[in-house]
C-alpha cells in the first residue's frame, strides 16, 4: 500500500529537487548509517578581499547558520540540556545533520527512515548545506505501524518522502518566513508561514527550530510532509 493524500496531516518532526545521483549508497557491509569523516571547520579569522577582518559571527549573519541561543519552541525542553550529551542543542553543533538526527531523542524514526532511503552521506556532507524539517517520533507514529513498515520499505517513495523535507540552502526561521515558500531538493515547494515563534510548514507546525548542526539549520515538526501527487 502506498501513501496518499489521506494521511495528509499527520500531527505529533537533518535531513529530506533531489539529485538522485548525489545520494548515499550502501557499504560493502550492507549498511547505509556510517557518517563522514570530521567536517572540516573554518579558520577563526577570515580576510575579505578588501583587507577587512570578518570573524566566525559575522561571517555566519546573513548565511542561514544560528547558534544555540537562536534556538525557540516549546519542544526544545525534551532536548537534552547536558553539553556532553550529543543529542544536547551543544552536541548537534558540531555534528552534520544526519548524524546529529541520529543522536536527538526526538528524531529517533527519522534516522533509521534516513539509513534505510541511503541518504546519510548525503545529508552529511560536508560541503553542502541544508534547511531540515525534520518529523518527529510522534509524527512517524501517526502514520500507523503498518503504513510506516511499508514506506520504509519502499526505498524510492521513503525517498521522495524525506527529500521533500529538505531544502538545499541554509535558512533561519527569519529567512523561511520571508521566503514564504522553498523548493526541496525533491523538487516541489514547501509553504511557510506564521510570525514570530509561531511558524508552519504546510500543514505542519514548527516544535523547536533553529537548531544549528554543523551543515544544516533544523527545524523540528510535528507532522510528517507528504509530497503532492503527480
């Protein structure tokens, strides 16, 4: 059984037009959640063309990347609070997004989702970056057990699925307000709206967002996006 309109709103949440030849594959083994190797941060100090000094803050302005203190929501509470915790808001700074994903207690189906389409190399690398609405465990649940089975068994409909939350540009939640509507590297648009800590992606409402990993903004919802039927 397919996934239809039907499930359309489907309350409660790296990674998801797709460059299908961009996305992860299986290693020898089989498995498809090992993670890149250590991203390459930048230097401290950058020197602009004109001789001015720009550090790391003001390099992030503008660009779509957003610190732990820009982070709202009333979900962001169930995030762990412990900086060693690598599912802590500290510890997904330093992760890309699917592995970051991998580590947040929220976001527990959405990475096994991500490892059975073969998107984790995908999300994770390290010289692209993304905007993720990223369904949570609730989200997944309201699908069903049976109807959940059958798309992440069906690998190229799981991938239409997860491709369709993700935008391939870095954005805040200032940025997807403005924008209003963002195409996914799936290929259709998602719309935004609301104001302030009140934001909507389609149908579905923004639980925590603005959390920063190392390659991707995320934004946590509570409704699991189903691209629009050919």
């Amino acid at each position: 059984m397919r996934v239809t309109k039907k499930i359309a709103v489907l309350s409660a949440a790296s990674a998801l037009a797709l460059v299908m030849s961009a996305c992860g594959t299986d290693d020898e083994n089989g498995t498809t959640d090992t993670v890149q190797d250590a991203v390459p941060t930048m230097e401290d100090d950058t020197t602009m063309d004109d001789g001015m000094d720009m550090d790391d803050d003001d390099m992030a302005m503008g660009d779509g990347v957003t610190t732990v203190d820009d982070v709202f929501g009333e979900a962001c509470s169930a995030v762990p609070t412990d900086p060693s915790d690598p599912g802590s808001l500290d510890g997904m700074v330093a992760d890309p997004v699917a592995t970051a994903a991998s580590n947040n207690p929220l976001l527990q189906t959405l990475a096994t989702a991500v490892a059975e389409a073969g998107l984790v190399d995908t999300l994770n690398d390290p010289n692209a970056e993304y905007t993720v609405f990223a369904p949570t465990d609730d989200a997944f649940d309201a699908l069903g057990e049976e109807t959940l089975n059958e798309v992440l068994a069906d690998q190229e409909q799981l991938t239409s699925i997860l491709t369709y939350h993700v935008v391939p540009e870095r954005h805040d939640r200032d940025a997807i307000l403005e924008a209003g509507e963002l195409e996914t590297i799936q290929g259709e648009t998602i719309t935004i709206s609301g104001s302030g800590d009140d934001v909507t992606v389609n149908d579905a409402t923004v639980l925590c967002g603005n959390i920063p990993t190392a390659n991707a903004t995320v934004f946590v919802i509570d409704t699991v996006m189903l691209p629009p039927e050919e």
